[in-house]
C-alpha cells in the first residue's frame, strides 16, 4: 500500500494542453477510479504517474518521494491495460512471471510468486494452458496476475473490462472488489463507465477538458455536483436539466418562471440567493419526478418508454423543447401514450448559474 500525490501537474503536447493544474492526494489503500468522456485526459493521467508519459510541470509523489524522473521499473507501480497483451506462445504460468525474469529474479521466488497471484485469481488449475485457451475473464485475470506478482506499491488499471461482455464486466468488477479486500492495495482505475465508476470506486475523480471537476464518493458526487457537468455525467438516466427566469428573491425562497417553457411559477426552498442573478440552470433526478394527473405539474410530451422489470422510465419533452426523464413505478403503460404530466418536487432541485457552476444556500439567514 502507499499514498500518492499528485501536485499541479500539467501536461502538454507541443501547445496542445491536455492536463492542467491537477492536484490528488489519494490515501494508502484506496480504491480511486478516474472517469470522465473519451479525450479528458484520465489515462493520459495514468500513464503519467506510472512513467510512460512525462510530466510537463508539477510532481508526483509515491509515499513521500518524487517519481517524476525514476525509471517506470522503479517506481513500484504495475499497469493493467485494456488490452490483455499475453504472449500467446507462453503457459499462464510463464506469462504471469515474465516480467520477474526479465528483471532477474530467482526460479523458486518466481514460481512462489505466481502460484499465490494464481490462488488468489482461482488461475490454480489453468497454469499451463496457452492464452488461446481461455476466455475472456480467465485472460483478464491472467493479465491482472501479471501485475500482482510483481507486489508493487500502486496498481493501475487502464479499462482493463472494455473488451469483455456485459454479463462477464459485472462479474469481473465483483471480483476486483474482492481483490480489492484480499490485498488492501492502493488501486487507480481508469474507466469511461459512470456506472463501473460508481461501483469500484471508494472515491471518484470526474474529468472532463483535462480538468479534474470534482473529487470525492461516489455518491456524495451524484446528490451534491459541483456543476452541470457532474450532474450530468453521473446517474443513468442524467439529470433532468432546464431554465427558468428568477421572478422574485426572498431570504428563504427563490420564485422563477416558466421552467421548462411552462406558463407557470416555481417556488423553491432556498436560502441567500444573489438577487442579481436572473438566469438559472435547474437540474432534478428522475426519480425525484413523477407521473401526475391531468392538470397538475407539466405537460410532457412522450417520446419513448423504457419498461425495464422492476422500474419504468418515461423520456418526453417539456413545452420549450427540453427533455426530462420520470422514472415510475408503473410497470406496464399503456402502450399508446402520447402526452401525461410531470409533478417535480420543488425540495429536490439543484440549481446552477449561467456558467454551469453549481449554487449552494448560504449557511445562515440575515438578521
């Protein structure tokens, strides 16, 4: 186990900016996931702090010392990549210990080495097959076994499940949560996956731009986003977005007009608004919407219907064109629905300034 941290680091690439001002302390032990959209910078990222991309300013400390210059042989971290990358000519057991060989290691602390990696991966009875002789999870495991035989400080995970089935990623994030328990390492996973990020993670960095936009559990970062950006990115389905015009300020409430193009007024509980501010950005779970009589809430117009067993959402459009999600618990609808009615609960809603940033109730109320 060991703390890595991560102070103002950029990187570039010529004048292209791809990483800037990052600063992370992870803790010894963690299980951190890096998520964000195609292009953001998080495996750039990883591939910095294991020392296949340089740094173009900041540091990177591993317990303490700075590793910016130290060899990647060095640096006691060990890369799992999407790609399983297995010699196809060498047993299980060869491919596992590679990496101790090349670097000089005796026979017997090899073979020791990869049979407890191989007990601990349920790899005991595969040792001899050639990767063309498994599937897909037993490869994965083996490329995961080639990492933990080389007991390194931190482990470091590049999509390492994008290549496998839906049913087969759920089962494998099952068992590096297990791994996970097993070995107490400090774990950085990279992943474009909201929900695998939810799953694995003790704590989540959300990128986006080459930014880190916000850092923390998992769902502390669904029910309080520090922007739109966040908001939208986690929870499956998004956030429910739309604008409104503030009508009135009061110490507790903020009165806007016309969320989602309705001909109607809002009333939200709210504490210290800047009355300066007329443009807002209201954001609700769907889960916090629900479906309501003809004449109450909004008027949506249906655009598809999701029945999913034990849970139904409704994805329509409001009056000015916006969309929102209800999620019910209506199991069957009636399949030629057009239009219903939307009820939003006013407590629910998080608001956001013309700029996307998240706007958070002043602690206490003037006298």
């Amino acid at each position: 186990m060991a703390q890595l941290d991560i102070q103002a680091v950029t990187k570039t690439f010529g004048t292209v900016s791809v990483l800037k001002d990052i600063n992370l302390n992870i803790r010894s032990g963690e299980f951190i996931v890096f998520v964000g959209p195609s292009g953001c910078g998080k495996s750039t990222l990883l591939r910095m702090i294991t020392g296949l991309e340089t740094v173009s300013s900041g540091e990177i400390r591993i317990e303490g010392a700075r590793v910016n210059e130290t060899d990647p042989a060095q640096r006691g971290t060990a890369m799992v990549f999407q790609s399983y990358a297995l010699y196809p000519h060498m047993s299980v057991a060869e491919n596992m210990g590679f990496s101790l060989r090349m670097a000089g290691q005796k026979k017997t602390e090899i073979r020791d080495r990869v049979a407890r990696a191989a007990a601990i991966l349920r790899l005991d009875k595969l040792l001899d097959r050639r990767p063309g002789q498994l599937s897909g999870g037993q490869k994965q495991r083996v490329a995961i076994g080639r990492a933990i035989v080389r007991e390194p400080k931190v482990f470091l995970f590049d999509e390492p499940l994008s290549n496998l089935d839906a049913e087969l990623r759920v089962k494998m994030r099952a068992e590096l949560l297990e791994l996970h328990r097993r070995l107490k390492a400090t774990m950085i996973y990279v992943t474009h996956d909201q929900v695998e990020a939810m799953t694995l993670a003790d704590r989540m960095v959300v990128m986006n731009g080459g930014i880190v936009q916000q850092f923390g559990r998992p769902l502390d970062l669904y029910d309080d986003p520090d922007n739109l950006f966040v908001a939208g990115f986690i929870g499956s389905p998004r956030m429910n977005v739309m604008s409104a015009e503030v009508a009135e300020v009061t110490p507790t409430h903020v009165t806007v007009t016309s969320p989602g193009g309705a001909d109607a007024r809002l009333i939200l509980p709210f504490r210290g608004l800047d009355p300066s501010i007329r443009q807002l950005s209201l954001g609700i779970r769907p889960e916090h919407v629900r479906l309501a009589e003809a004449g109450e809430g909004l008027p949506v117009a249906v655009d598809f219907v999701e029945e999913l067993g034990d849970v139904t959402y409704i994805h329509g459009s409001m009056p000015a064109g916006e969309r929102l999600v209800i999620r019910s618990g209506v199991r069957r609808l009636d399949p030629t629905l057009t239009t219903c009615h939307a009820a939003l609960d006013p407590a629910r809603f998080l608001l956001f300034d013309s700029e996307g940033q998240r706007l958070r109730e002043s602690g206490s109320l003037p006298a």
